[in-house]
C-alpha cells in the first residue's frame, strides 16, 4: 500500500473540492486532492458559473441585489428550515469569491438572471464560445492551475473510500488507486466533496422515492455515487435527507434539437394524464416550480400541447421565453427537429391530426381533454379565470396538426445528507463537530429545504464554491492549531 503524508486531505476535485484545496493551500496547509475521475471539475464542467451578491457587475449594471435582501428572500422561500448562520456566511462572502476567482484568471461575462421572474445574481463564466453550457469548464482551470501553482498535489482516478478515525480524530483516508491498490493519505484533516449521489439510482430510490427513467430523469454526471455521503455517515456524520436537485425536462431532452427544446417549454397548454389543467403554464420557465408541480400529478408526468398556428407563430417569430442555455430563439425547424426526435425513437413526442388522436396517444383521458381545449380556447377569447394565466401567452388549440412533448421530473444529481455547520464541519446527531472532518459542495447542501431556488441563480455552483472555501479555511486553520 503506497502511503502519502500531507495536512489536508480533499476527496474530490469538482468546484468544492478544488475551491477548498486553493483556500487551505493558500492559508498555508499541505493539500493532497484524490479525485474518483480521470479529470476535475465534475459536474461543473457542465455548467455555466456561479452565483455572487453584491458584485461589482450587478453594482455596474444598477442591478441592486443585497446581502441583506438575498438572505431574506432566501429564508423566506425556505421557510427557515435551513442554517441560517450558513446562508448568510456563504451570501455574504459570495462577492469576494467572485473577485478571488478574478484573481487567478477566472473572466465573467456578467450578472444574468436565470428568467425574467429571477434575480441577477448569475454569474456566467467567459469562455472561448459565448456565453452557453460548459463556460464554468474555464472556472475549474483557473482553479487547478492556482491549486498547482499553490503545490498542491493531485491524485487522480484516486477514489476514496473510507475516512479513518483514532481518538475521535481523523488520521486519514483511504483510497484505491488506478490499479485496484489501497492508498493512504496521513491527514489531520479531511474535507469530502464528492458531489452527491446523482448517478446512483437505487440510492435515490431508497432516499427520495423516484426511480430513474421512470419518473424522474437525472442528468448527472457519470461516478457521482454517494461515496463522500456514506464514507461521511460511516465516520459518525448526522444523516439529513437526500434530495433531488429538481428541474423539469422534456423526456428523451438529450436527443432534441434546441428548437424542439425551446418551444415545448414555452408556457404552452399543459395537461395531466386526466387531460385537466394543473398550473399556471406562464411558471414554466422555473424548472424547480414546474418539477414540482409535475410530481404531484398522477404517473409523475405532464404535457405541453400546441396546435399548428403556435408552432409556426414561434418559427416565424422566434420563442418568446429564451434561456442562456438555449439562448437562440430561432426555433424555424421545429417542425424538422420533433419529425426527427419521433424517427430516432423518442417516446416523449406525440403528433396527431385530431385533439382525441393526440390524447390517445399521449394516454390523456380523451373526454377530459377535449373539454380542457374547449375551456381554454375560451379563456383565449376572454381571460383564464382557472389558473390567472399571463394574457400574453393564451393562444388557442385550434390548428391540425397538434403537437405535444412529455414533460417529466428531473434532476442536475442530488443535494445534501450530511449535517455541516456554517464552518463546514461535519456534525454528529448531537451536533458536534467530528474533529478533522468537513464537507462541502452538493455532499453538505441543506440549504434549499425540498426546492433548488432558482430565483437566486447560480447557487449551486455558488454553494459548492463558496462552502469549499469555507471548508478550506476552516481546515487550515484547524492543522495550524493542533501543529502548535
Ligand atoms: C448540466 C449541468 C449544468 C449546471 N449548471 C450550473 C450553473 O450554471 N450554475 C450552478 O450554480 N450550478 C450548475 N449546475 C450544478 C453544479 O454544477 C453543481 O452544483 C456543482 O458542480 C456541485 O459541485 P460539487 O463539487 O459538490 O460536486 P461535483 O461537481 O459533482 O463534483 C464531484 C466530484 O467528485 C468526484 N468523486 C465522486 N466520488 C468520489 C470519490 N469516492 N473519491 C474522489 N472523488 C470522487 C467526481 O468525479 C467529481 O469530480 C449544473 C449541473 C449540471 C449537471
């Protein structure tokens, strides 16, 4: 077994894990990364950046978002079943880590919103495409060449597995190499950030209920186990519940074009499987809203139905709601993209000549559905007096052919299970630190009670950024004191 001696010991190199290896490093620890995949960054790779308040862009923009505001707003929509003391040490720091990102070469396009109902506190990575999916990849470059720079020593395809403890302390973890081989890291301190348990199926099963492919569709990474929450939970860690980091998709939404995307997500007509109503359409644009909303309804799932005037108004005009993930509102090949979708296969699209056709093949009560279009055309000629929808987005289902795309739960992976306190150190059940054992990123994020908050974007790479931080230095400080 090969043995490696260092201060601080951090499981995972994503966002969190890399923030945390800079902050202790930069605060004077010696810092050894063990990283399960081949490369770092995890899931933020995938992303386009993080959330900050009280920046410089928002200053510059006269966008006038707060500490003091956010953390209300934040408390409020989560009916203080979260750390407080955690919410504001991370909303108040978020700032000085968008400049300490600066600083080791990170560029930001700006502060956005996620949708116009949304604050600006996005802020979107510059990357060498514009501004769109995999700008944060830049983000965790800067981060990795500053923790290198820093000496800080990486071991990849490093798994770890399990935290060792003498005394109440922990001395070290173990981890398997490349080869198969055990690996100790001497530590006094270990910092988990291995980002939660999207990928691991009957781990979300037995935590949450839903069961992936079925009626609910993670769109997390590949290796995001739930190694960090159970080798936490092994170590003595207070167990929270695991949650689904909801955000609704469209089943099969991998294989759509943009165009098909961006129109079946638009505030169209959106029915249950007993073809009725159930929401205000104009909050689709909130996917954590619209994720939620669709698990209450039978089956878990829902459907967006347009008719052949709102397509071709849309591939005339454009989509009304863009979002910087699909920021092109130029859908003309909608039409193109759902014939496309049907051939490879997608099970999620449905087109028919007939209203009763498309129930039928959607699965929708056929009677109930025609009354639903009846009733709504209706609220098209005068208001929606069932749901109070924006008179902007009423617009009848008249036209054949008619369209609709399945829309279902969905999940960026899942988001907490370890308690932490606003230091970043893990808690037993009694609410003690264990000494020598942090966490942070997806592994720690209590922090949304049972809905990611979307109206504050980029908080889920801001958490996993800032509480690495944390983390970090609260780490370093603790090596520095039981060295003295
Ligand atoms: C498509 C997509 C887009 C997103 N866009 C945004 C966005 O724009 N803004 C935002 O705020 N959030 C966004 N998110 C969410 C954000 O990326 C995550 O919240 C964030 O990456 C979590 O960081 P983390 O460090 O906790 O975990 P991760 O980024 O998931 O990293 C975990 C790391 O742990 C490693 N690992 C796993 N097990 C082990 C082990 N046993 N030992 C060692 N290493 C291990 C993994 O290989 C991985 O590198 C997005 C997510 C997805 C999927």
């Amino acid at each position: 077994m090969t043995t490696y001696n260092a201060q601080v010991c951090v499981v995972a190199g994503g966002p969190s894990g890399l923030a945390a290896a800079v902050q202790a490093a930069e605060n004077g620890a010696d810092v050894i990364v063990i990283e399960k995949a081949a490369a770092v960054g995890g899931a933020a790779n995938m992303g386009m950046g993080p959330l900050g308040i009280g920046t410089r862009y928002q200053k510059a923009n006269m966008q006038d978002i707060t500490v003091e505001q956010a953390f209300n707003m934040f408390m409020e929509y989560t009916h203080y079943n979260v750390d407080a003391r955690l919410i504001r040490r991370y909303f108040g720091q978020s700032a000085d880590t968008i400049e300490w990102l600066e600083d080791m070469g990170v560029e930001f396009e700006g502060a956005f919103r996620y949708f116009p109902q949304s604050m600006p506190t996005w802020h979107i990575v510059k990357c060498d495409s514009g501004i769109g999916p995999r700008a944060a990849s830049f983000m965790n470059k800067a981060l990795y060449a500053r923790a290198q720079e820093l000496g800080v020593r990486f071991l990849l395809e490093t798994p770890g597995k399990k935290i060792l403890k003498e005394n109440d302390k922990v001395v070290g973890v173990l981890a398997t190499d490349k080869n198969g081989e055990d690996v100790e890291i001497r530590c006094s301190a270990a910092i988990i950030c291995t980002g939660g348990a999207g990928s691991n199926f009957k781990l979300i099963k037995e935590e949450t209920g839903y069961t992936h492919g079925e009626d609910m569709f993670s769109f997390a990474i590949p290796g995001i186990m739930g190694d960090g929450l159970r080798m936490a939970w092994e170590a003595g860690a207070d167990k929270l519940p695991v949650r689904i980091e909801q955000a609704a998709q469209l089943m099969g939404v991998e294989d759509l074009s943009v165009s098909v995307g961006n129109v079946m997500i638009q505030p169209n007509l959106l029915v249950n499987k007993f073809g009725r109503r159930f929401m205000n359409e104009d909050y689709m644009q909130n996917s954590t809203y619209l994720s939620n909303a669709v698990s209450h309804q039978p089956g878990r799932v829902a459907f967006s139905v347009i008719d052949t005037s709102i397509a071709h108004y849309y591939m005339k005009h454009g989509v009304e709601n863009t979002s910087l993930v699909r920021p092109n509102p130029d859908v003309s090949d909608f039409v193109d993209g759902i014939k496309t979708a049907m051939a490879h296969g997608n099970k999620g699209m449905f087109v028919a000549d007939t209203v009763e056709e498309l129930a039928e093949q959607m699965g929708v009560d056929v009677e109930n559905f025609k009354r639903t279009v009846e009733e709504y055309n209706d609220f098209c000629e005068s208001a929606d007096d069932e749901f109070f929808k924006d008179r902007r987005y009423l617009r009848p289902i008249r036209k054949a052919p008619f369209y609709a795309a399945r829309v279902c739960p969905g999940g960026y992976g899942t988001v907490g299970g370890i308690r932490i306190n606003e230091n970043c150190e893990v808690c037993d059940k009694n609410f003690q630190p264990i000494h020598g054992l942090y966490a942070a990123g997806a592994d720690s994020c209590n922090i949304y009670d049972d809905s990611y908050m979307f109206l504050l974007p980029g908080n889920s790479m801001g958490y996993a950024v800032n509480t690495g931080r944390i983390a970090g230095m609260t780490a370093a400080a603790q090596v520095k004191a039981d060295a003295e």
